[in-house]
C-alpha cells in the first residue's frame, strides 16, 4: 500500500478519530502487525498537538502463556503501579486508539474460566476509575492487517496479497478518498439526521421479524435517543470513536425484550468464535442460549456479571451499507457490525440519555441503562428482516423492510 495513502489514514485517525487537542497526551493500543503504521499514527498525533504518545503493544501468544502459567489470583492482582497508572488517566484524561489486527482465532484454546475468572475479580477495581472517566475522553478505533487475520479473510491468497487485499478493504469502509475529511463530514450528517427523525417518532418499542425466525420485542427507555456518528466529550470536544461507523444506535431498557434472535454473522470474542447461535430473551434477560460453535464460550460471556445477560444496545445498520456490499466477512466486530443491525448484550451507554451531561451514572442507570463489565455486540441484520417502531402515542411506524432503511 502506497505510503501516502497510509499517510492519510493515519491523519484521519489522529485528527478526525481522535482528533488530539494541543497539549494532550495520547495512548495508542495495537498488536505487532504493523509497526511502521503505528510510527505514522504516532508521528500524525505528534503533528496534530500531542505533547505524549505512548504505544502499549500486545500480543495474543504471549497472552496464550499468561493464562496457562499464571494463576488466577496472580492474573486478577492490580499492582499498586497499575493503580497509579489509573488515577494518571483520570486526571490527565489521554486520548486513546485502539488499532486492531488480531486473529480472529488467536486465543483458541486458551482456559476460558481462568480467563473470567481473572477479568470478574479484576473489574471491580478497574470500574471506579473508568466511571471517573466516562464520556470525559477522545476515543477511537481503526483497524490495520494482520497477517492471519488476512489469511482468515483471504485463504486463497498468498500472505503478501492477503495482507494488502485487507489494507484495500479497510480503507475504502473507513473513508480513506481523495478528501476523507469531507466525506466523513458528509456521513456523519447522513447518520445524524436519520437519528433525528427516529428520535422525532417518540419510539416505545422495536419490533424485529425476520424470515430467519427472528422474532423480538425490545423496550425502549423514555429519555434516550439515537445517536451515530460521531460523538461530543463533556468537554466539547467531537471525535469518532469507529473507523469505519454505519449505525444509528441506542441503550434500550433494562428488563424489557422478550423473544428469539439468530446471529447472521459469526461473532469474535475472547480471540475465539462462536457460529450458528440464537438468543431468547425472557423479561430482558437471555435464558436460553444455541451455537454451532464454541457454545460454552457464549453461556460463560452472559454470565460474568448479573447484567450480562440484559441488553446494552440496538443498532440500525442497512444492508446496502459498504462494508455490507463489500461482501466480505471480516471476522471483526468493529466491521461486521457495521454490516447488519446487531444487539449488544451488557453494558448500556449513559450519553445516550437527553441531558445526560447533567446528571450522574447512577442516575442514567436508574433510567433504564444496563451495567455490566462486558459490552458484545452480534449481528442480527439481513436481507429478511423487517423492523417496526411501536411509538408511544400508539402508531406503528416502518423502520426498516427486507433489511433496508424504510424512510
């Protein structure tokens, strides 16, 4: 890939992901595929303001040894540096990327239970500094080629083509045009407006069927909007927290969903798969999980916490957005969830509660906004679903027909 072109993705992220104000630090989490990008974004962020760029690289093998030698008291220990770490972030408030190029199947064989076991007894200490911090911070991730990550998507193809086919397929979902400034002003217009119209329909319920067998009903809270695009800190500060975006997205109310969904896309989580799987919903909670694949795995993500198994978003995506239509199958949520409407089961976004900057995270909460350690979204969107709005002064409103923006 031309270096010139890379040149553009990395301003992109830095100044419209981001956007780094003069002054503030930067964190930039990534893996080990592709150092000499990560130079770029480091050296864009430098040019943009940034008085601190620090790289934190990871890597999934080492993260395979960690959990089958360490113990899970040792995996959960938070040292007191660590901590300090922390509080720096609260007070500091660094912008962070997260560039992503992990395998799809990396962790695969890793001991799950170890592994929630060590994030349940870690999350308590971690969550007050995160609460601290919530909505406070620019945030965005991107993604960049990882060599079995490319191989995943492209078996067919020598590494070297793979690798560069996943470049070409990234930048053209995230934007990356002659003027990739001016075509996310654009998008970011396009999504809020269809959020204000939704908005102005006064929704009480979504109403999903599909011909998959799809068939869900899921409340919606009475103070909380849509939203997409791109997003404001407390500050006022605008950034885009994904690169690529194509939802319009909103945090349901807590306890109220019922019926049956089918994922239309496998979903990547803890490094592993899980395929072919379904999720009924009781009274908000899902009590009856299905998949062909890595079963166990989903049964254990809705039950690290008491609120994993209630829903933290309903996204709106088309199926003729570009990633869609691209074809492809990334094997990555930050793309394949901009490909179909999806669920998020877990944690709920309190910036999406009107005048939420007015009041506390407690009290977004006690509106209806699901807390919990995780946040997991999965694909439920195709060509045969339809969804209804059910507004609150008893009209019911087409949103979406054969899987395409009704309006």
């Amino acid at each position: 890939m031309k270096k010139t072109v890379l040149r553009s993705y990395a301003r992109l992220i830095a100044r419209v992901g981001v956007n780094v104000r003069k002054g503030q630090e930067v964190i930039v989490q990534c893996d080990l595929d592709q150092p000499k990008f990560v130079e770029l974004v480091v050296d864009e962020c430098y040019k943009a303001g940034a008085k601190k760029v620090t790289v934190e690289f990871s890597y999934q093998p080492l993260a395979k040894l960690h959990y089958r030698h360490r113990s899970v008291t040792s995996l959960a220990k938070i040292e007191e540096w660590e901590k300090a770490r922390l509080q720096h972030y609260v007070e500091t408030l660094p912008c962070r990327i997260y560039l992503v190029s992990e395998d799809p199947d990396g962790l695969k064989g890793i001991n799950q239970e170890k592994m929630a076991k060590a994030n349940q007894k870690r999350y308590p200490i971690i969550k007050p500094y995160r609460d601290q911090m919530e909505n406070k911070y620019q945030w965005c991730i991107a993604a960049v080629p990882g060599a079995a990550w490319a191989k995943k998507m492209f078996p067919d193809l020598p590494k070297s083509k793979a690798i560069e086919k996943l470049w070409e397929a990234i930048l053209f979902t995230a934007r990356v045009t002659d003027d990739p400034v001016a075509a996310w002003e654009a998008h970011n217009k396009d999504l809020h407006d269809r959020c204000a119209y939704l908005n102005s329909l006064g929704i009480d319920k979504l109403i999903y069927k599909g011909t998959n067998g799809t068939d869900f009903t899921v409340g919606m809270i009475p103070e909380a909007e849509f939203k997409g695009g791109g997003d404001t800190t407390l500050a006022g500060v605008f950034f885009n927290p994904n690169l690529p975006t194509e939802e319009c997205f909103i945090s349901p109310m807590r306890g109220v969903a019922d019926g049956i969904v089918y994922a239309t896309k496998p979903l990547s989580y803890q490094g592993q798969l899980i395929e072919d799987f379904s999720v009924r919903f009781e009274n908000g909670k899902a009590v009856e999980v299905h998949a062909a694949r890595n079963e166990e795995l989903l049964k254990k993500m809705i039950s690290m916490d008491e609120g994993a198994a209630y829903l933290g978003e309903c996204a709106l995506v088309p199926v003729n957005s570009p990633i869609s239509e691209s074809g492809l199958l990334f094997y990555e949520t930050l793309f394949d969830e901009n490909a179909a409407c999806h669920l998020a089961l877990g944690a709920g976004f309190a910036d999406t509660i009107k005048g939420f900057e007015n009041k506390t995270l407690d009290e977004c909460r006690k509106l209806g906004i699901n807390e919990s350690m995780i946040h997991v979204d999965f694909m439920i969107g195709f060509e045969g679903l339809d969804i209804d709005a059910q507004t609150r002064d008893g009209k019911t409103v087409p949103i979406f027909r054969s899987g395409k923006w009704a309006f």
